[in-house]
C-alpha cells in the first residue's frame, strides 16, 4: 500500500456539506488522475473484479458536490471489504490533491449495474481551495475510547489512530483482541445507533466500514514498520455480534 497516504488520515474530514469551499473546480485532468490511480490500488482480495464511475450528480446525493464517484464490484466473498478497502484509499488520495470527501451510503443511482457489477456506494466529491478547510487536530474528532474498541495492551499506539476510522453513520463496528504477536479484527454487531441509516442495511454498510478500517490498520502498522502476514475470513453470520474479519500475524 502505498505509505504516503499515511499523513491524509490526519488530514482528511467528512465533508458532510460542501460549502465555503471556494470556487475551484475539479479539472478534466484530475478526473482522469482519480481513475488511473483507482486502478493502481491494492485490493483486499485479489480476485473481485471493480469499477468506478465518475458521474455530475447523483439524484439523491444534493450536499454541493461536484461529482459522485459511484463503485461498482462483483458479488464474492468479502467484496464489501473489498470496496471500503479500496475506496478509503482513494478517498486519503484525494484528500492529498486538496479534494474534499464523504463517504454517502444512503445515496441511490439509477444505473445500478456496470459491465455486469452492481452498485455498492458513492462517495461525493468536491474541490476544495484552501488546504486549512480540512481537519486540523483529528484528536478533537467524536470517536468511542480506545479502552472501547481495543482489547490488551499490545499495538495502542497504532489503535490510537485507527479508532479515528470513518463510518457510515458514525458507527464504528469494529473491535480488536491484540497480543504480542497478533491482531484479530472483529466486525463488532449490536443493536444502537444508526443514524437515518435503514435497520436491514446496517450490516450491509458495516461490512464497508470493516474494510475502510483494515486499510486504516495497514497504513499504521506499515508507517510503523511493523511487518505482518494477513488472514482474511468469512463471516459465517451476519448476524453474530462478534464477526471475525482478519487475523494479523506480526512477524517479530
């Protein structure tokens, strides 16, 4: 994964409306950057074919954007992961070419199929002029305490920023079990919060939030140089209040 993208988790905010943006617009050039550099990203999982498709407007995402970029993917295994793995990254790319970001799982379109993949989430986008509009102390942003999401005393300086993780509705469905010389991520289910998010898509969005964080968790252990080998799982059901996703083996 490409570590430069490390320093946008420090960056990078919800623009959940884009106003006081300035009058700069996205160039036809930057346009065609955003889906070359889409294609250069590491995926999750190496066999699920993806596309993206950057369109004007969406009919039901109005927040001032200038675009919405609309994913598409195959349906396997984990290919929700596999969306907010590769989408967050995208996201700490644009945030690097002063491109403001929201992650919009609500939003609906009406081409819900691409070259046979269908839709699975958007995320609006909108220039931005003046780097000093993003986040200045990610430390000041609501988030649960690491005591919430954490378990053991292995790896908090890594878990201190990846509980920063973005979520559909501020939801933050993930919990950790660390040791010395291992990482289990768990998509953590119960019933609470969830904002205008529907009741029967909580899981699914979830599951994307999952994949946003493991590329959270990744940039962190790799600035960190902290060297490891993935095991990615299945979830057997949905339903489960813990759900194992990954198991991080460090290499010591």
């Amino acid at each position: 994964m490409d570590k430069s993208l490390y320093e946008m988790i420090f960056k990078r905010k919800s623009f959940h409306l884009f106003r006081n943006i300035g009058d700069e617009k996205i160039s036809e050039e930057e346009l065609k950057d955003i889906e070359d550099k889409f294609n250069e990203f590491k995926p999750l999982v190496d066999d699920i074919k993806v596309k993206i498709k950057i369109v004007k407007d969406s009919t039901t995402c109005r927040r001032g954007q200038e675009y919405c970029i609309l994913f598409y993917s195959e349906k396997k295994d984990n290919y929700l992961q596999n969306i907010g793995y590769l989408g967050e990254q995208l996201d700490l790319y644009l945030v690097s070419k002063n491109i403001g970001t929201l992650w919009f799982g609500i939003g609906k379109v009406e081409e819900k199929q691409l070259e046979g993949l269908d839709f699975v989430i958007m995320i609006a986008i909108a220039k931005v002029d003046n780097p000093e509009k993003f986040r200045k102390d990610m430390y000041k942003s609501k988030r649960k305490e690491l005591s919430e999401i954490w378990e053991g005393d292995n790896f908090l300086d890594v878990g201190n920023i990846v509980r920063f993780t973005p979520s559909a509705c501020n939801t933050q469905p993930w919990r950790v079990k660390a040791s010395d010389n291992e990482i289990k991520v768990y998509r953590y289910r119960k019933e609470g919060k969830r904002g205008i998010m529907p009741k029967d898509m909580v899981i699914y969005y979830n599951q994307i939030d999952i994949g946003i964080f493991l590329c959270f968790l990744e940039l962190c252990l790799e600035n960190e140089n902290i060297p490891y080998d993935k095991e990615l799982y299945v979830e057997e059901n949905h339903e489960d209040e813990n759900n194992l996703t990954a198991i991080y083996k460090i290499n010591n």
